[in-house]
C-alpha cells in the first residue's frame, strides 16, 4: 500500500509542478499580449493622425482645383461666346455681301 501512496504522492508531485509551470506559461503570455495590444493601439493611433493629415491635404488639393477648373470654365465660356459673337457678325457681313444669283436662261 505504501508504494501505491508513493506513486500518487509523486504523480501528484509532477501534476503540481505541470500546473506551476503552465500557470507561468499562461501569465508569460498574457503579459506578451498585453504589449501587442498595447502595440496595435499605437499603431492604430498614428494610422488615424496620418489618415487625418492626408485627408486634410485631399480637401485643400480639391478646393484648389475646384477654383482653378472653375477660372479655366469661365475663360472657355468668354472665348466660346466671343468666337460665337465673331461667327455672328461674320455671317451678318457675309450676307449683306451676297450677290442674288442670276436666273439662268433657257434655251430654246
């Protein structure tokens, strides 16, 4: 009987000092974790101020463009109505000019 006690006094030992080391285990790792979470929010963090930074250039980029698409819009409307202004006054001319055309005789 006594062997028997000895050998679970022993398994008993070795269960003890399993659970030692895998308690130790467990806390490495969460401590480990804990850095890497605490890694992934300062990396998600400076993402973030980074995002704002370059949306912030974007909305500057757009406003001006927008003002410069809208300078050369209002220069292309000025030329479009001054060459539409000319063609008028060509046509105008080019009609006063005109010859009536002659009625062609027929032959008899």
């Amino acid at each position: 009987m006594r062997a028997r006690f000895s050998y679970f006094s022993v398994l008993d030992k070795k269960t003890d000092d399993n659970y030692i080391e895998l308690k130790e285990d467990i806390n490495l790792v969460k401590v480990k974790l804990s850095g890497l979470s605490d890694r992934v929010d300062t990396v998600e963090t400076n993402l973030v101020k980074r995002i704002d930074a370059v949306d912030s250039r974007l909305d500057k980029v757009e406003i001006s463009l927008t003002k410069r698409i809208d300078a050369v819009d209002e220069k292309l409307t000025k030329r479009i109505d001054a060459v539409h202004t000319e063609l008028i006054a060509h046509r105008e001319s080019v009609e006063l000019h005109k010859v009536p055309r002659k009625r062609v005789l027929k032959q008899v």
